[in-house]
C-alpha cells in the first residue's frame, strides 16, 4: 500500500518524467560549470481510503489533480513498491 507522507492510502492514476538540469557550483580554474540531467518522476494520485483523521475522500484526487513528486510518498515495502506501481503505469525506469 501507497501512502501520503501523512499516512492517508492512495492510488497512482498516471505518471511521468520530467528531465531536470542540475548545475554544480563547483568550477575548476578556467573549467565549465558540470550540467548533469536527472529524472524527476511525478505522479497523480487518488484517494483510496481514509485519512488519518477519520474523514473519508475516498475517489477524490490528491492534490486537486496536480502532479506531485514520487518521492513524497511511502510504502509499506519502501521505494521499490513505489517503483513497481511506476512502472505499472508505463514508466521505463531502468534506463
């Protein structure tokens, strides 16, 4: 099971990757500055039970249906839960 950080269960509806440029402010003497790209995977998400506080959203979208970054959630089996429903939903995340 997918939670919010807040512990509220929730179900991935869609996926993406959104390819991020990170500069170093590290510069060697007469050197470039190193851009490296790094994927960003964000995610939609429904409600698919209570939250914490008793009141139930369950079906309502999380977040008003805005993308939210992956990493924000937890799992009971961790980061590799999160990795299988990714994929689940279409995400090569092996390259």
């Amino acid at each position: 099971m997918i939670y919010t950080r807040f512990g509220s269960p929730v179900n991935f509806t869609a996926a993406r990757v959104e390819k991020v440029e990170r500069r170093t402010n590290f510069r060697k003497r007469g050197g470039k500055v190193a851009v490296e790209i790094i994927p960003i995977y964000q995610v939609r998400a429904i409600y698919s039970g209570p939250h914490m506080d008793g009141h139930d959203s369950t079906g309502k979208m999380l977040c008003d249906g805005q993308w939210v970054d992956a990493v924000e959630f937890k799992a009971d089996n961790g980061w590799t839960e999160i990795c299988d429903a990714l994929e689940a939903l279409g995400l090569n995340l092996r390259n």
